[in-house]
C-alpha cells in the first residue's frame, strides 16, 4: 500500500470531515403504541425516508371501534385543535391491501374537517398524517376491530341492473357556520361503485381525484386524491374556513375511467 504524504493525509482529513459535515442525520421514528407490524414501512412509503414525524393528540381520529360493516367504515379527521397551518393530510389503513386511503392539499381554504367512509380488510389501525408549515408529520392514530373482507367484497352498487342510471348523481349541501364564521361545511354523496379491482372479472374502477372550488372565480379551495380503501358511493363531508362567495362551491370528481362528475352546491 502507498504510504500518504502529509499533505495527502491532510486531504482525506478535510474530506472525511465535508462529508461528515453535509450528510444529514436521519431523523428518529418514533415508537408505534399499537405496535404495527406496518409502522416503520408505511411511513417510508407513504411520508418519505427521514421525515420529521411526532404522534399528535391535536390530529383527532374518530371512528367505530367495531366495524360493523367492513365495506362502509366511517372516519373522521378533526384538525379543529391542531395548532399549525396545515400543508397535507395523508391517510391509511394499515394492513388494508391498498392501505393509502386519502390524500388532502389545502390551498385556498383551511381544513378544519375531513371525513370519508372507507373499506377495511380486517382489524387495523388507522393513521391521519398532517404536515405543518415547517415540513414536520404529526401523527394520530387510532384501532379498529373488524370481522374483515370490506375490500374483497362485490360492489352492491354495481349488482343492481339499474345502476348506470344513477351513477354520477351527487346528493348534497352547503351549510354556512354559526356565528356567522367565514367558511363552509360540505357534505356530498356520489353514486360511484369504487370498484377496488380485488373482486375476480371485475377491474378497478374508483374515484381518483377530487377538487373543490368557488363557483363563481374557480379558484381551487382544497384538493384530493382517492385510493381503492375508499367505500363504493363515497360520502364526502369537509369542514373549510376560506372567504365565502355568495355563487357556492363546486364540487369536481375524475375517475380512473375518464368521467367527470361536477356538482355545483350552494349559491
């Protein structure tokens, strides 16, 4: 082996040192308190290697603690008492097949309240992620008990001859806060099958994308995207602080087959 002249050893010193110096140290993860054997992959997967992530009691999940109906399990996301601007909220369920479930951007509109009904597979902690302003997740988390098979179950939807005359249809309203608060709750039912792909001859067929916007400017208010958890005639509900347009709020759906489903509420 060559031996190293000093001002050659000097060299791999300062080196070894740079190199020290720029490369970032992986931030620590934080235990699971329901020991999931998905923690550690769905967080990579999902927040990206070396995030900044914290369990959060300010990110509220609400939701049965027996699924009755593994096809239809209603979740609640309440940012009511989270203390930072909220940049992204993402879903899933744990040991769900496609365990992603929602993705939520605020853009002009504070989120206050997400809720969406989803399938579950079999017993499984639930996450809501939020990223704040400084780029940190905060995490809440919360265990559901379930008899399983929500997501390898056929759509009734799709079972009724008649369903290709109702699909699309959007039942819903705009309710306006008390205390005459800038904002809106939205709360809208979409006939979709949401076919989740896992049922043998029959292939992925769900709402992929959803965006709200004021009726009147366009300008987009929050945007989603959905996964195959997501239950068959998805019921949308999200409480939003934006400044309000007497003209409402439209609500703008695509699925993976091309359709465009647009509802205006309100106004």
């Amino acid at each position: 082996m060559p031996r190293l002249l000093p001002e050659s050893r000097r060299c791999v010193w300062l080196l070894a040192l740079a190199w020290l110096t720029v490369t970032p140290v992986a931030a620590e993860v934080p235990e699971d308190p329901f020991r999931s054997p998905m923690w550690d992959y769905n967080l990579a997967r999902y927040l990206g290697e070396g995030a900044e992530i914290r369990h959060s009691d300010t990110v509220v999940l609400k939701v049965p603690p027996f699924a009755e109906d593994a096809t239809q399990v209603p979740l609640t996301v309440d940012l009511s008492a989270f203390p930072h601007a909220v940049q992204e909220v993402i879903t899933w369920v744990d040991l769900n097949p496609v365990p992603h479930l929602f993705t939520l951007r605020p853009e002009a509109a504070d989120i206050r309240t997400v809720a969406l009904n989803f399938r579950i597979q079999q017993a499984s902690t639930v996450r809501a992620a939020v990223r704040d302003d400084q780029g940190i997740w905060h995490i809440g988390s919360i265990h559901v008990e379930a008899a399983g098979g929500g997501c390898t179950a056929p759509s009734v939807t799709a079972s009724n001859p008649d369903w290709a005359n109702s699909f699309g249809q959007v039942r819903g309203a705009l309710f306006s806060p008390a205390g005459g608060m800038a904002g809106s709750r939205l709360k809208a039912q979409v006939m979709h099958p949401m076919d989740s792909g896992m049922v043998a001859n029959i292939p992925r067929f769900n709402i992929e994308s959803v965006e709200l916007r004021h009726a009147a400017s366009r300008q987009r208010l929050a945007s989603m995207t959905l996964s195959e958890s997501a239950s068959e005639n998805p019921l949308f509900v999200f409480d939003l602080e934006h400044d309000n347009e007497p003209a409402g709020i439209v609500l703008l759906l695509r699925d993976n087959g091309g359709n465009l489903i647009e509802s205006h509420l309100g106004g």
